[in-house]
C-alpha cells in the first residue's frame, strides 16, 4: 500500500478500533502523522518565533493543533495493528469505549492545567517577602 492510500484509510477508518491494518499502513501514517508535527513545528517557530511551554518544547500551537487533529485517528491505527498482530484485546470492548477514555483524560488534564494556574496566580499575588527584617513592612512577623 503507498503513502496516500495508506493516509486516505486511515482518515476513513477513523472511529474503527476493530479490524486490521498492515505494517505499510500503519508505518506510512506514522510518518505523516510525525512529519506534520515536524513541518507545523517549524512553520510555528518560523510565524511566531516561541513554542508554547519553554524554550526547551519540541513544538508550538499548530503543531499541538496538528496532534490534537490526527490523535485518534492516529491511536486507531495503532489498535488495528495491534489486532492484526494478535496482541490487541479491544475487539472484545465496545468499540467505543477508547475514544471517551481519551476524551476523559484530556479534560483532566484540562482541570489540572487550571487548578495549577488558579494555584499560580494566588502565588504571584502574595505580598513581597524580604529576607531581611529590617526592611519588611510592619505586619510580617520578625
């Protein structure tokens, strides 16, 4: 199977956590799922100059946009290929079932990305504290 067969299956075969996929489909979507991240990563950097948490992140908002497109897709190949092999146990599941464990954990991940800026933001509006007593304002204790 070539490069845009292998792309055009996997787009259709998208909700299916069942069936097969062969090793040409899954390693060619692969490729174009981490080619994309490559390529949005580096038209983000080349745009806006900065990647989302540190300068140390490996990709920028179109990048992440780019993975937040393609993860399901990408995570039903995956468990096809896996049943093809004889090592997935999902055709015994609900086929939906993965999806809303993965919708699940993104909005937990979510609410623990607010509750640490909620946290952060209560830090950084705390009074100043000087190390030296001399200059802290009255009302600090000593």
């Amino acid at each position: 199977m070539g490069f845009l067969e292998s792309i055009k299956e996997a787009y259709k075969r998208t909700f299916d956590f069942t069936g097969k996929t062969g090793r040409a489909e899954l390693w060619w979507f692969k490729l174009y799922f981490w080619g994309g991240v490559l390529i949005w990563s580096i038209v983000d950097y080349l745009l806006f100059g900065f990647t989302i948490w540190d300068k140390y992140s490996e990709f920028g908002w179109l990048g992440l946009f780019w993975i937040i497109f393609n993860l399901i897709t990408y995570f039903s190949a995956n468990n096809r290929r896996l049943l093809d092999t004889g090592k997935g146990n999902w055709e015994t599941k609900p086929s939906w079932l993965l999806p809303i464990i993965l919708i699940l954990l993104q909005i937990i991940l979510v609410l623990f990305i607010i509750i640490g800026w909620i946290i952060l933001w209560i830090w950084l509006s705390e009074e100043s504290y000087e190390s030296d007593p001399e200059k802290r304002p009255i009302g600090i204790p000593q």
